[in-house]
C-alpha cells in the first residue's frame, strides 16, 4: 500500500481513539454525577456501556495489528501505532473503574450519605479534564500539554489523601459510619487510579514525538 494508503489509515484509527477517549469521558463524568445524585438509571448506564469500551479497544487493536502484519511500518509510525495499543488498553481500564464507581453507587443507593459529596466531584472534574487535555496533546503531538498532566495528578493525589484523612475522622468518631465510609474511600481510590492512567497516555505522547521513555509518576514523587 502506498504511503497515502498509510496514512489514511493511521488516521482512521486516532478517529477511533478519540471516539472511545470520548466514551470513556462520558463514563467518568456519568459514574460520578450519578453518585451525587443517586441515579440509579444512570450507574446502570455505566456498568452497561464497558462492555461497548471494551468491544472498542478489541476493534481498535485488531485493526492496529492488521496495518502492522500488512504495512510493516517503520520508525514513527511503528510508534504511533504501538501508542494507539497502550492508549486504548489504559482507556479500557479507566472504564473499568467508572463501572466499580457506578456499582459503588447502586450499593449505597438507599443510605444516606454522610456528609455533601465535595472532593469526590472534584477529582472526577479534574480526570474528565486530563482526559480531555491528554487525548488532545496526542492529536496535536504536544508533549508541553502531556507533561502539565503531572501537576493535576499531584492534586489528584492531594484530594485523595484529604478524602482519607476526613473519612478516617468519621469512622473513628462514630463506628457506625465504618461501611459507607470504605466505600466512598474506594470511589476515591477508584479516581486516583483514573488519574494514574491518564498520566500513562501522557507518557506515551511523549513517547511518540520524542521517542524517549519517561514515568510521570516517579517524576512527580521527585519534585514533591
């Protein structure tokens, strides 16, 4: 196939990764908001829509090793490629999380809850917003934005430190609170790991500019 051939297949599947980045952005904004309002329907659609993610990242990642087996590519476009296998693999585990959140949700449905939902909405807004920003910085190629991901994984790991600190205050006050307040700790948790993974999408545009391997997170425990 020709060069143009290649391309326009190059591009189809970055189409294809930015129509699943999207879904799986839905998801985190879905699971969280549904636990605010304690929408059930809304969870539902959650745990529902993983099974389309990873029907997505199956399609993706059998149309990604078709090009290699028939194209053979080289240099960069071998890596853009390889970066589409582990961005896809990282958006279906975030997806993953979103359906443990929306479960999370369906199980505390009829207790109310302990306290106003604060930080927990904060870190689902900062995570549909690295998503945004680290799918954009692979379209664009811009490793300035892949890199400012680090800084909202440190404030992700901030909230999910205060979130603990609160709920162990709650647990130790009353003993009553103990359950509901592990499960709104795993969200946290859940969250925390949404983050995690957006800073890998991170290293993997870096990745395909520069070809250089880089750990955001161990960069991140550096300059704390």
């Amino acid at each position: 196939m020709s060069r143009s051939g290649l391309n326009r297949e190059l591009t189809y599947l970055q189409g294809e990764l930015l129509r699943m980045g999207t879904l799986v952005e839905e998801l985190i904004y879905k699971a969280v908001k549904s636990m605010i309002n304690k929408d059930q329907a809304m969870a539902q659609e959650v745990i529902d829509a993983d099974d389309i993610v990873d029907q997505m990242m199956l399609d993706i990642e059998l149309k990604c090793l078709s090009v290699i087996a028939r194209q053979q590519p080289m240099a960069k476009d071998l890596r853009s490629i390889g970066t589409i296998l582990r961005i896809i693999t990282d958006l279906e585990r975030i997806a993953d999380h979103t359906e443990d959140i929306a479960e999370i949700t369906i199980n505390l449905m009829d207790q109310p809850y302990m306290k106003p939902l604060i930080d927990i909405p904060r870190m689902g807004d900062i995570c549909r917003d690295m998503l945004k920003r680290s799918i954009k910085s692979y379209i664009n190629e811009d490793t300035e934005l892949a890199w400012s991901l680090i800084e909202d994984e440190k404030t992700s790991d901030a909230l999910y430190n205060q979130i603990f600190r609160e709920l162990l205050a709650f647990m130790l006050e009353d003993p009553k609170t103990i359950n509901q307040a592990l499960s709104l700790l795993l969200a946290a948790g859940h969250l925390e790991r949404i983050a995690d993974h957006i800073t890998n999408l991170g290293e993997m545009v870096v990745y395909l500019v520069d070809g250089e391997r880089v750990d955001f997170n161990r960069i991140s425990r550096e300059t704390e």
